[in-house]
C-alpha cells in the first residue's frame, strides 16, 4: 500500500513536471512558427535603410526598432530605479528591522506585489497629471513616468528576494563573521552579501521579466503606436507589449496580424537576452565577491 | 586563587528562548591562566552559554538574557558585557575568541579564512602572511593545506574545518578562548596534539572548554562546572 501511494505521488510529480515543461515548450514552438516567417528587416526599420537606422540618422516609420529601443529603455529604466531602493530596502528589513516594523513592511509589500498592474498604471498616470499641474507644464505621461510606475511594480520582487535570500543564510554562517570582530555592516558586506548574491540577483532577473511583459502599466503613463525613438526621458515613446496589444485588438488583415507575432518573438529575444546578461553579471559578481 | 585572577565573571545568568529558561542562575568565574571546563548532557545550553558570553545570542531571534556577565578590562575595571553598544561588540567578539562544535567555515578559501579577522583590523599584508601561517602551524594545519592555501575552505575534511576554525580565533590572540566541543571531530592523535596545544594556551590566556568526554576534562582542566537540566549543579 505504501510503495502504492508513493508511485503515484511520483507519477503525480512527474506529471506536473512534464505538463510545465510542454506548456513552456508548446507555447515557444507556437510562437516559433508563427513569428519566424514574417521577421524581416522590413519587419524592424520598415523602409528604412537599416544601417543609418542604427546610428539613429534615418527615422523608422513603419517598423519595429523604435518599439525595441522603447522596450529596451523603459526595462532597464525601471530596474535601475528599483534596484537600489528594492536591494536597500531588502537588506533593512532582513538585517536592521525589528520584528513589529518588519511585519507591517512586509505585509505592505505583498499588497503591493498583489496590486493589478493597472492600478499601479493609473497612479502613475496621477502623478504625470499632478506633475504636469504643479511642476512644469513640459511633463506628460513619457518615458520617465512609465519607468518609474514599472519600478514600483518590480519593487517587491527585489524586496522580497533580497529579504529572503540574507535570511537564508544559515545562522552558523552568520555568526562566524560576527565572532571574529566583524562589526555589523562588515559582517553584511564580507559575509552575508557574498552569500546570498546569487538569490538578491535571481530576484532582478524576475524583475527585469516583470517590467518587460507589463502592458497595462506602460499605456497609461506614456507609450504610445507611434513615436519613434524617445530623445529624453520626457518623451513619449514606443515599445514591443503595447504594439502586440494593439495589433491583436486592431489588425485588418492576416499579415498585420503576423507582424504581432514578430514581436512577440523579438520580445521573447530582449527578455532572453537581459536574462542571459543578469546572469552573466551574476555569475561574474558571485566570482569576484569569493575571491575577495 | 585570588581575585584578581578571574578574567570573566557570570553572575545569576539566565537565559530565555520566547518565554522558556533554557539557563537557569547560572554563577561561574574563569580566572586567567587556567583551564575551565563545562560539562554535562546534550540540550543542557553549554552552547548558549557561550554564545552569551559573546553577545552573539543577540543575533537569535526571541532570545533574551537576564543577570550580568562582568569581563576584566584592561585598566582592571569590570566591563559588563550585556551593557556594551553594538559599536563595542566587535571589540568584545575580539578579546572572548569562540569557536563553534561545528565549523562553520566562510565560502572562501583557506587562507582568506584566518585572514579575514586581521583584515577587519587593516593588518598590512606582510603581517597577515606570517599570522596566517603562524597560526596554521599551531593547529597543526600547516603541512596539509601549505600548497592549496587558495583552495575554497568548504573542500576540507570536518576535523581539518576545525582546526582552520581554531586558527582563525587563534590569529586574534583572544584574552579569553572559548571553545565549544573542540575535538569533537578529531582522531585520537589530533586531538591529543590539540589538546596540548590548549594546555599551552592556557598558560598565557584563559581557556574554557565545552566537552562531554570525562577523561579530556580530568586531563585538561583546572575547574570543571556541571550544567544538568537548565541550571548549573556543581562547581
């Protein structure tokens, strides 16, 4: 009865492995097929002449690069604003908080994380409003806003990794730097930092994924069809989710709808490439704290 | 033995993990240039003891002390530890040396391991190099780890984890060794070494001892105290 009952919780685990992995698998073969015929370099700079496109002497009208140059600038915007708050905040709370504060920080966090995106959308648009009524009639909803409202929708990710990860470190570990005169901070820096990077920075990765994939947030605090690539960080801009968005809600034929899975696939690039770059990064961070 | 001998005072300790005593009036003095052992069975709290005698049970949640632990300073005042700031905590950490039953070595590799404390302390290179080796070569380290000293500590054997522990307290000249279990993961032959090596550290320093191997205790100690249950039995 018992060899019973654990070969089927085997079976059962490896079901749920397998059907994970073919719905990952399906859908990138999906979009595979769909997406390879129509890339094009027609598909990214239209008519223009793609090498001048590049060093930003010719505009594109009718592609796709201003919306990867948008995707691209408004994810690492985000995370960069996100970053230091996110990791600074996780170090307090695993480290400095007390146990009262650490439960109402915390259970503010997973609101926040339990936010829908479009209310975190509306707020930014608010405050682009509120900006533009009081501070300078020069801000709308653009690049900064957008970047900004995406940061505080990342930000409990990185909190909550960063907490979770400086907590893992076993107490041995941490009271070994400790015993032998490391004051506090030190103790943070030379020990528990080298220890827990690994797990901090797996939490930027899930961040930069986040900030990548959100639509709701991005239409309302500054992107828009067509824009072209944004000059500053006031400027409207262009990006890969809100033109999927928009040619799946408002394609006329089958080959503007093919398009949409163009960049779908190009979005699935940028976000496999930031990914491969975090962990590089990562791997390259985890090495040099070691070796210290 | 006079009284101006004791290096460490305990005075009616108790210790609280939520709101359990797991130490109950605990009173032990350890005086300088002698050998203290601590005995009795598993799950009495010698662990936490020590771990209070280095404010290091600050670090665990919900735990809580009561009473006074008094160290001798320097000027030959008395220093209550359980009144130091959290600025004067390395310092004290510096002074009582405690090493752990288990090693709990850094991810880092060997040598950075017993460097690390003097390089908390700005030590020019020069003089962390012969501190590292001098202090491998006491806990009979040396000759095992002298060509892989860049090699990560974690690929050591436990009982060699556990003499690189002892060095990397050892660098710091510690007025006060604390040593939980020290030979625990040593054959007979090492721990005889180290426990030779105790018995020349006890003449310049003051030593206690967590053990639970009677024949070690006879051996080594000057004082031995009793631990049963939550509270301290005999002297």
């Amino acid at each position: 009865m018992k060899l019973l009952s654990h070969r089927v919780l085997l079976a059962f685990f490896w079901l749920t492995g397998f059907l994970t992995l073919a719905s990952v698998g399906s859908l990138l073969i999906f979009l595979f097929v769909k997406g390879v015929p129509s890339l094009s370099l027609q598909l990214i700079f239209g008519g223009a002449d793609p090498f001048r496109a590049l060093l930003l002497r010719e505009r594109v009208f009718d592609g796709l690069f201003p919306a990867i140059v948008g995707t691209t600038a408004v994810v690492v915007l985000s995370v960069s604003w996100a970053i230091p708050v996110g990791i600074a905040a996780g170090i307090y709370l695993a480290e400095f908080s007390g146990q009262n504060l650490k439960k109402i920080f915390n259970f503010s966090f997973d609101i926040l994380a339990a936010t829908p995106s479009i209310v975190i959308g509306l707020f930014g648009l608010t405050v682009a409003i509120f900006l533009h009524q009081h501070f300078s009639d020069r801000i709308y909803p653009c690049l900064l806003t957008s970047s900004v409202a995406l940061a505080v929708l990342v930000l409990p990710y990185i909190v909550r990794t960063t907490q979770l990860s400086i907590d893992a470190v076993p107490h041995s570990m941490r009271a070994a730097g400790l015993s032998l005169g490391a004051s506090k901070l030190q103790n943070l820096y030379h020990v528990l930092l080298p220890s827990s990077l690994s797990g901090i920075l797996s939490g930027v990765i899930l961040a930069l994924g986040r900030a990548a994939e959100d639509t709701a947030v991005i239409m309302l605090t500054g992107v828009v069809a067509t824009a072209g690539i944004p000059g500053s960080l006031l400027a409207k801009y262009e990006a890969l989710p809100f033109y999927i968005y928009y040619i799946s809600s408002q394609y006329t034929d089958q080959k503007e709808l093919m398009t949409g899975f163009g960049a779908a696939l190009i979005l699935l690039t940028i976000c496999a490439s930031l990914f491969v770059a975090a962990h590089l990064l990562k791997n390259l961070l985890v090495h040099r704290l070691r070796k210290k | 033995m006079a009284e101006d001998n004791i290096k460490m005072a305990i005075k009616d300790l108790d210790v609280y993990y939520y709101e359990r005593l797991v130490l109950k009036k605990v009173n032990m003095v350890f005086r300088n240039r002698e050998l203290t052992a601590i005995v009795g069975p598993s799950g009495c709290g010698k662990s936490t003891l020590l771990m209070a005698l280095t404010r290091l049970l600050d670090t665990v949640p919900h735990a809580r002390v009561e009473g006074s632990v008094e160290l001798r300073s320097n000027d030959q005042g008395w220093l209550n530890v359980f009144r130091l700031g959290e600025t004067d905590l390395p310092s004290l950490r510096r002074r009582v040396g405690l090493i752990f039953q288990h090693p709990n070595v850094l991810n880092t590799s060997i040598f950075k391991n017993v460097a690390f404390p003097l390089r908390l302390l700005g030590l020019s290179r020069q003089e962390i190099d012969s501190n590292v080796r001098a202090a491998l070569i006491d806990v009979f380290l040396w000759d095992e780890v002298r060509d892989r000293l860049d090699s990560p500590a974690s690929e050591l054997s436990g009982g060699q984890q556990q003499r690189l522990c002892l060095a990397r307290t050892l660098v710091l000249q510690p007025e006060i060794l604390l040593l939980d279990e020290p030979t625990s993961f040593l054959d007979e032959d090492l721990a005889g070494k180290i426990e030779n090596l105790l018995i020349r550290l006890k003449e310049e320093r003051t030593v206690v001892v967590v053990s639970h191997y009677n024949d070690q205790v006879l051996r080594l100690s000057d004082r031995v105290y009793r631990l049963a249950g939550n509270q301290q039995e005999s002297n």
